[in-house]
C-alpha cells in the first residue's frame, strides 16, 4: 500500500495523546465530534492508528482514504 492521506470522523474528543506517534496528524475539533488528518505510510502505520483508536475508546464514525499521495507530499 502506497502512502495516502486519511480522514477520520469521532465521537467526542480524543485523548491528547493519542497521535503523538502518528507525525502530521492534526485534529479538528466541533460540536459533532473530532477530525483527524493524517498521512500514513503503510498498512502497518493505518493498523497502529486503529489500534491506538480501539484501546482509548474512541467511537469512529468514518474513514476516508484520499488517492496516492505522491513523493515528497507530506502535508494535506
């Protein structure tokens, strides 16, 4: 799986913590919930992102992966 961007939509808030692993994430937060953008490098990166998600608890509500991000394009 070639490097792609992802959007994910949850309920609430998400622990401060939760994405210092993940390098260029950021959350937006409204009264609807949370969104996080990031870039992931692989398949394995996507599953820690998911697992980290499951083990605080966080309630997702989407995942939308946007097309292949193209060498050298880090940023959304």
């Amino acid at each position: 799986m070639p490097r792609a961007a992802y959007e994910f939509r949850a309920v609430g808030d998400l622990p401060p913590h939760l994405l210092d692993d993940f390098d260029g994430a950021s959350v937006l937060a409204d009264p609807a919930g949370s969104t996080i953008h990031v870039v992931l490098r692989d398949e394995a990166e996507l599953h820690g992102l998911l697992d980290a998600m499951s083990r605080a608890g966080v309630e997702l509500l989407d995942m939308r992966r946007d097309p292949v991000i193209e060498p050298g394009q880090d940023e959304l």
